[in-house]
C-alpha cells in the first residue's frame, strides 16, 4: 500500500509513460512509441516521452493538433484506438503524418482517467507490418493503455501535473535479443553491442547532412550521394534522377551501364516504371533480386543489376527525383536500414531543389551575361583579335567585367575592356550602360580621352554608387598607332613581334563615376607590325591575398616572355589557364587580344564568312557549297574535300546541341587555312572514345564527329568567348 505522504512529481508520471512504452515495444515489435498530452491550450498534444531505436525517433511528430487528419488526434477525438498503414480500411479522411519521410504502420489509443482524457500513446512500424495485430494482441495493447490510464489518474489525485512540458524526454532501446531476418549488424557497427548499429546509422546520417550543406551544385549533391548513400549501403551502382516537364533526366550517376542509362535519360514519368512509381507514389520500392523487380516490371530494362532500390527525393512534399542504388547480389533491406535509407532522402530532397534553383538562377544570369557581351568579334584590315570571359567560380555568373571591339572609318578599331565594380544584377545593368554608352561615344569619332570623359559623366548622372575602370585603345591599322586611356585600369600590355613585353607608362587616371568633372588623357603609342596587344581586367593577375592590378602579381608575362603559341586563341587559353592555377579565381576575367599583322595584308589574307540561322534545314548543304566556292576562288582546290568534310561535322554539331544562329568563318594564311564555326553555346564539345566505358558523360553523343576533325586537320580547338564559343579548325596547304 502506497504511503499517503509520499511526494510525487512528474518523474513518476514520466517513468509511467516510459515504462508502458518500452513494455509495448519489446512485446509488440514496435519501433517507436510515443507519449502524448493535452497542452495548455486544450487544442494541441505535445509529445512527452519518445521511445524506440534510432534514428527513427528523430523524425516523429513532436506537437499534433487536436483536429489534425492523423491517427493520435482521431485517438483523442473519438476516444477509440485508431490505425492506419495496415491492411485493414482506417477512418475516412486519415493521413499519414507529413513529417515521417518513410512508410509506416501506426495504433495510437487514447490515455482516459476518471478525471478525463488526458492524451495519446502511439505506436509505429517501420516498414509497415503486412498483417494486422492479433485479436489477443488488441486486448493487451487496450489493457496495458487502461493500466496507464489509472497510474495517472492516481498521481493527478496528488497534484501531479498531467500537462507537457516544453520538450520531449527521448528514450533509446535498442534489441538485445536475435534481429530479425535481412538485418546486417556487420555493415552497421559491431555485432553484440547494443547501440552500436543504431549510432552507426546516425554518424552516416550527421555526415550526409553536414556534406550536403557544403554542395552548391547538382553534381555536388550527386557527388555526397554517392560517398554516403551508395558506399554505405554496399552499392556498386547509383543513378539520381531529376524530374522536369513529366520527364525523369539522369542528373548524375556511377557506375551505371551505359546502355541502360541512354534508355533511362529522358524517359517519360508514367506509370509501370519502377522509378516513376516511386516517385509518384513517394514509397520506395525494393527488389531483393531481378526476378523480384520482373514479377512487377516485366519491362524493367535490363542494367545488368541483381537487386534494385528505388528511392523517391521529395521536399516539401513536392516529387523532385529518384535515386536508384543497384547491388550486383541479392540485397535484403532491413527494416532500420530502410528508415535510414529515407532519411536520407528526406535530406537529400531539399539540397537538391536548392543546388537546381542555384544552377537556374546561374543559368540565368549567364544568359543575361552573355546578351551584354558583343555577339561576334570584329576584325578589320590587318589584324585579328579574340577575347576571354570567364566568370568568378563563386559568384551566381554575374558580374560587370565587359570587352568590345567597335569597327571605326579608315580601317580603325577601338577595342576596350572594362569592369563595373560588384558581382550582382546591378553590376551587370550599369556595365551594359556603360558599354552602350563607349560605343556610342567612340563611334560619333571622339578620342579615347573624350569618350572616357563622357561615360564617366553618365555614369555619376546614372542613380548608382558603383565606380568601375575601363581602357580604351583607337587603333588605326594602316600608321600602326594606338591612342590609349586609361580609367583606374591596369595599363595594358604590348607583345612586340621579337618577343619583347613592354608595359608602357600612361596616366592612370581616376576610376568612372568618382569626379563628374574628371579629364582623361589620350597617349599616342606607336606599334610596329607582329606585335600584340593585351587588355585585360584584374580578375586575371590578383593573387588569392590580394586584389593588385600589377601584371606581374599572377606571374603571367611569363608566359608571353615564351615563345609564342601558333596563334593568339591558343595564347589565350594558355592566359586564362595559367590565371586559373595562380590566383583564386574570385573576379570575373575578361581578356581582349589584339594581332597587328600589318598596314598592308599580304596576298594570303583573305577572309570570307557566312552566318546560318538556327533553323535553317539546308544550313550544312549550304555551307559545303560555301567552302567549295571559296576555296575554288582562292585556288585552293587541293582543300576543298578535307575542309567541307570538316565543316559540315561542326556545323551540324552546333545546329543541333547549341540551338543557335551558326557564324561560319573561313581565313587564308600563308602556309594553312583556318575555319571557324561560332554559336553561343559556352559547352565545350566533347570527342570520345569509340569504345564506350561504363562510367561515360551524358554529353557523349555530342562529340563523335570531332574524331574526324581531329583526323583531317593539323590542329583544333574551342574558345569561349562569353557569349558562346568558337571552334577553330587549321587546316595546313599540302607541300
């Protein structure tokens, strides 16, 4: 008989509430128990006591409403035991709780006194059971819930308080006797210690999490999939897919066969797919063995794979994916593992929305970036010219670093570079102004002094606070002089044609949008023919620790102190690669380079091109016929076959993967022809091997033609010029 003066608290109603929730799990199977009360607003139930294995007791409801559509409220309403996720009808209108990432089977009985209802004990399986309770396990179930009841209502008749506190006691209890079949204690921690596989689930699931924090990418999220959901779970092949416009698209994979991945990429999401169907159901699906995913899927398509797990990616209960993890044996999913399994998921569903939403807005702003950036490079009489633009790997693709080259009368070029302070959609607006506005000037015939002094006046009228550098070269072809100014930029740099670097001394001035009544000074610089002009903004020579303009601070005059590539698109890639290993890459860099060949071409300095609209069916007929007649012109009868050859692969190739206007460039050399195919698709193509291997791009398609490029010319490469890209091709004359 209990002593009348004894003191209770609520650590005996605590203790309760643990002991009957224990007590159910260990006679029930239960993986999770749950101990509910009413709160002091009488229209919630917050959970006092969650017991189970993890990591399953992270992911329960911590507060449910009164009137929620779930098992525990339709238990406090109806003051009846409810069920749901067995095979039996559940009350109309009954959910599942939103926040369980994972099917399940849940009973959850209401905990009366005399003095009332007092809450909800509620119990989950995980995976769902396939059968019902028994009629005799029903009536201990009710039985041990109506004991609770009156321990409770004994410890409110001495003033203990039966409303929850502010969180939740967790209580793990952890199996000591023989696991049921398909568990693999020797994956997950050490057989015979309790705990162990528990804790050991948690770490990957920490670890999962803490990567995906860091990835900013899809390819990064694919990239965590596979180090800590594939290599974990024993899987020798992984597939992510990503669902746009009613399709699944491969978004990354390892060690998928290739064939199967071509079937799969782009494959509509109906029904009677295995990976469809999870996704569209969200419920995983797990085949222990191929004949298993056959008796389902008779249609499955062959991956050379024995088991198969199919993983929905959700987020905000919105169907983002599928990830499918193959086993080359067969593959039993435990029940825990399969919690663990869609945690991960539940994870993974929101990094991957993120790093889509961050690609597209990317994808956006280089679009943006690309219109503000000249469509085509402009070349005249007796020089050649490329540029570089390559954004900051840590910026969202804008920025408002700019070049230009704008044709002037009498055989004049003013090329200029740029940069608009700051790395956001202002940066960019104001660097499109501003370029309009330097084209618009030097165009009307001004100096380079002029036009600097006039933009920065526009700029100070502009409403903005952002300042920004420009340099500006007029260039006359035919006396070889540059008229040079300089806006707070880094002075440019002169090549001549002995190798010579020279970095001529010219007033600084100060940077655009400072001073509206700043003058800006033009230099005369005399160049001789073979030599090269470099402008540049500072993206391309500040160090990791600082942000010095001195062309010096990347080490890259180095590299034009070599001796020169074959021709300047080579020079560049070489610049803009040896920035890349010696600085940190946090500024846009843009570079513009300039060839003076001469106030005179020589006899071998014809050019000729042609532009095909991005529809245009006959393009590739007609640019054959193009090459055929141009190079009969030129006598150059010798080339015609190799360089139509050449050119239709690459015309066809940017017709169908750049899904642009195509510009077709053909100029002769002493000794080689070069032919130049542009569009603005900034992806690189890509040759591959003949031989396919398992782990091949989703680009491979794209790059067969180039083997025959690769044959028939003496060399070839892409240059990215912001805008798009330019294939150029040297084809060398026969000796």
């Amino acid at each position: 008989m209990t002593d009348q003066t004894d003191t209770y608290t609520t650590l005996h109603r605590d203790t309760a509430l643990a002991d009957t929730l224990q007590e159910v799990i260990e006679q029930l199977g239960a993986n999770t128990g749950l101990a509910y009360l009413l709160a002091d607003d009488d229209r919630t139930l917050r959970s006092v006591i969650i017991g189970g294995a993890q990591p399953a007791i992270y992911v329960m409801p911590e507060r449910v409403g009164t009137d929620a559509p779930y098992a525990t409220a339709a238990a406090f309403r109806t003051g009846e035991m409810t069920t749901a996720g067995f095979p039996i009808p559940h009350p109309p209108g009954l959910k599942f709780a939103s926040r369980i990432p994972f099917p399940y089977s849940v009973v959850a009985l209401p905990i009366d006194t005399e003095h009332g209802r007092l809450g909800v004990v509620t119990f989950v399986w995980v995976p769902p059971r396939t059968h019902f309770l028994s009629t005799r396990e029903v009536a201990w179930l009710k039985d041990t819930t109506e004991d609770l009841g009156r321990i409770l209502g004994a410890l409110a008749d001495r003033a203990v308080g039966m409303r929850p506190g502010t969180k939740p006691a967790l209580l793990p209890l952890y199996r000591r006797g023989p696991r049921p079949a398909g568990t693999v204690d020797s994956r997950w921690g050490l057989p015979g210690h309790p705990g162990s596989t528990e804790v050991s689930f948690m770490y990957q699931i920490h670890q999962l999490a803490a990567e995906l924090n860091e990835a900013t990418s899809v390819s990064d999220v694919t990239a965590v999939v596979r180090q800590r959901v594939m290599t974990p779970f024993g899987a020798t092949a992984f597939l992510v897919h990503v669902l746009k416009d009613g399709r699944l698209w491969v978004a990354g994979h390892s060690d998928y066969p290739t064939v199967a991945l071509r079937l799969l990429h782009g494959a509509a999401a109906t029904a009677h797919r295995a990976d469809a169907d999870a996704l569209l159901t969200r419920t995983p699906l797990y085949f222990a063995d191929r004949s298993a995913l056959l008796r389902t899927y008779p249609h499955a398509v062959d991956d050379g794979l024995e088991a198969t797990a199919y993983l929905p990616i959700t987020s905000h209960q919105q169907p983002l994916g599928v990830c499918t993890l193959g086993f080359p044996q067969r593959r039993v999913f435990s029940s825990e593992e399969q919690a663990v399994v869609m945690l991960m998921m539940d994870l993974i569903g929101p990094a991957l929305e993120r790093a889509t939403l961050t690609e597209s807005t990317r994808q956006l702003a280089e679009k943006l970036q690309k219109k503000l950036l000249p469509r085509d490079l402009v070349e005249v009489p007796g020089m050649t010219t490329t540029a570089r633009y390559v954004p900051a790997s840590s910026t969202a693709g804008l920025g408002g670093d700019w070049y230009d080259m704008i044709p002037l009368p009498g055989c004049r070029i003013a090329l200029v570079v740029g940069d608009v302070e700051g790395h956001s959609i202002e940066s960019s607006v104001v660097m499109g102004q501003l370029r309009s506005a330097v084209r618009a000037y030097a165009t009307e015939g001004h100096s380079p002094g002029t036009v600097l002094s006039r933009a920065n006046r526009l700029l100070n009228e502009l409403d903005t606070d952002l300042m920004a550098t420009c340099c500006l070269i007029d260039f006359d072809t035919t006396t070889g002089t540059a008229e040079t100014a300089l806006a707070g930029h880094p002075t440019p740099l002169f090549r001549t044609s002995d190798g010579t670097v020279i970095t001529p001394r010219l007033p600084a001035g100060l940077p655009l949008g400072i001073s509206p009544d700043t003058h800006y000074t033009t230099t005369d610089i005399p160049l001789t023919p073979g030599a090269t002009l470099f402008l540049y903004t500072n993206g391309l020579t500040a160090t990791p620790d600082t942000d010095s303009t001195d062309a010096d601070a990347g080490g890259w005059t180095h590299s034009l102190l070599s001796p020169a590539p074959p021709s300047i698109d080579e020079l560049a890639d070489q610049l803009i690669q040896q920035a890349s290993v010696h600085t940190a890459h946090h500024d846009d860099v843009a570079l513009l380079i300039a060839h003076y060949e001469g106030p005179v071409p020589g006899p071998n300095r014809r050019i000729t091109r042609m532009t095909f609209h991005r529809h245009d069916l006959k393009a590739v007929k007609t640019a054959r016929q193009f090459i055929t007649d141009s190079l009969h012109t030129w006598g150059l009868d010798d080339l015609i076959d190799s360089t139509r050859l050449v050119t239709s692969e690459i015309v066809t190739n940017a017709l169908i993967h750049a899904d642009s206007d195509v510009d077709l460039r053909l100029r002769e050399y002493p000794d080689h022809l070069r032919l130049e195919v542009r569009d603005t698709d900034p992806t690189p193509p890509i040759p591959t091997a003949i031989t396919l291997t398992t782990e091949t791009s989703q680009h491979t398609e794209h790059g067969r033609g180039l083997h025959i490029v690769d044959a028939l010319s003496t060399g070839w490469g892409n240059s990215p010029t912001g805008r798009g890209k330019t294939i150029w091709v040297d084809i060398y004359n026969n000796p």
